[in-house]
C-alpha cells in the first residue's frame, strides 16, 4: 500500500522549515510599506525621521519577539515561566557553600 501524501501536513512541513524566511519577509514588507506612507506625508523632515525610527524600532521589536516565541528555546523558557519550574535558589547556595 502506498502512503497518501496529505497536502495539509506537507504545507505544515514547509512553513514549519521555512519559518524565519517568512519571519523575515513579513518584517521587510511591513516596515517597507509603513516607511513608503510616512514617505508621502507631507511633514517636515525632522518629523519625519522621528517616524521611520519609531516605525523600525517597533517592527524590529515585533519581529525580534516573533523570532523568539517560534523558537524552540523561547518556547521551552516561556513554558517553564508558565508552569512555575524555577531554578531553586538553595541550589545555587548550595553550590557557592562547597
């Protein structure tokens, strides 16, 4: 019997292997875009320059979180922060002791 190739879990595998590409490009095209409509404003240049850094300091945050969160070592700390599984403090103590 051959194996039936299921387009949903094979789509999965590739956003799942290509999923900093996608990070990445959503990044570029977000913050292209909002710089391309602060670029049409007409506000002086002063004004302007405060825009494109607030713009790329928040798309450069979101995409530094986003980065983080599908990563598997963000995944794992924030399920340890949740589930209350702390490094114990006696054990640090007890180690600098010996």
């Amino acid at each position: 019997m051959t194996p039936v190739s299921d387009p949903e879990a094979s789509s999965q595998h590739l956003l799942i292997r290509h999923k900093y590409h996608v990070l990445i490009g959503t990044y570029l095209a977000i913050t292209s875009f909002l710089f391309y409509r602060i670029y049409r404003q007409p506000f002086s240049p002063a004004i302007k320059s405060e825009q494109y850094e607030t713009i790329f300091k928040g798309t450069t945050l979101a995409a530094v979180v986003g980065g983080v969160a599908m990563s598997s070592r963000g995944r794992a700390k924030y399920r340890q922060h949740r589930e209350g599984n702390y490094p114990s403090k006696a054990q640090g103590h007890d180690s600098e002791t010996k």
